[in-house]
C-alpha cells in the first residue's frame, strides 16, 4: 500500500465563509474525504476489505488562510496502529506551504458485526 495518499482541489466559492476564506468545517469534510478515498483505493489490498473506518477524535490545527481558486495539494497517511487506535494524519499545502495540520484516530469496525477489531501491531508493513 502506498502509505501516503494526495489529492489536489481547487477552492470554489461553495468552500468561502463571510470571511472570504476556506471555511473551517470545510477542512474537517475534506479530512473525512480523502480518509475514505485513500481507504476505498487501498482496501482490496488488505483483509479487512468490507470493515469500515468510524472517526474516535479529531485534531487539527490551522496556521495559513486559503482563498477562493487556491490550489491546496491534501496527502494523508496512517500512522502505527495505537491498540485499536488508528492514528491519521491530513496535511493540506497551498503554494508549497502546510496551511492546516490534521490528526485523527479511527476505529475498524467489523461491517456484519459492528463491533470494533483490533489490528495488529503491523498490520501496515503487510501491505
């Protein structure tokens, strides 16, 4: 598995607030987004192909203001697991520079069952 995942969008009037920036809520969907795109394009590949990723926490941290028809380049990628904590990471770049920072923890669910599945410890290196 290609460990980091990246994607560009351009803003969009759709993503401005009244402040004519990108709109904070807007970064939290986009860290849902590229999580579940990244997972979709990487599944196939492990054995939890039908198990779905639920969001435990959510930290990110804004440092540069993005503007309409900004071009922002988003990679993300999985850290070492933290017991059935699977630790993310989202950084979005515009113009070469980190302008928002995310870190998020997940939980693997088992589709049938809906109860949480402890990953191994190297689960990653297998892929």
């Amino acid at each position: 598995m290609s460990l980091i995942f990246e994607k560009q969008i351009r803003v969009t009037e759709q993503h401005i607030d009244g402040n004519n920036h990108v709109n904070n809520v807007q970064y939290v969907h986009w860290v849902e987004e590229i999580a579940g795109e990244h997972w979709d394009f990487v599944k196939h590949k492990t054995q939890y192909p039908n198990d779905i990723w639920m969001l435990l926490d959510h930290h990110i941290q804004y440092k540069k203001q993005v503007y309409l028809n900004d071009i922002i380049t988003v990679k993300t990628y999985p850290r070492s697991p933290e017991g059935i904590r699977q630790p993310r990471k989202v950084e979005f770049y515009c113009n070469d520079q980190l302008v928002v920072d995310s870190t998020t923890l997940w939980v693997l669910v088992d589709a049938e069952t809906k109860k949480i599945k402890r990953l191994e410890s190297d689960w990653l290196d297998k892929l």
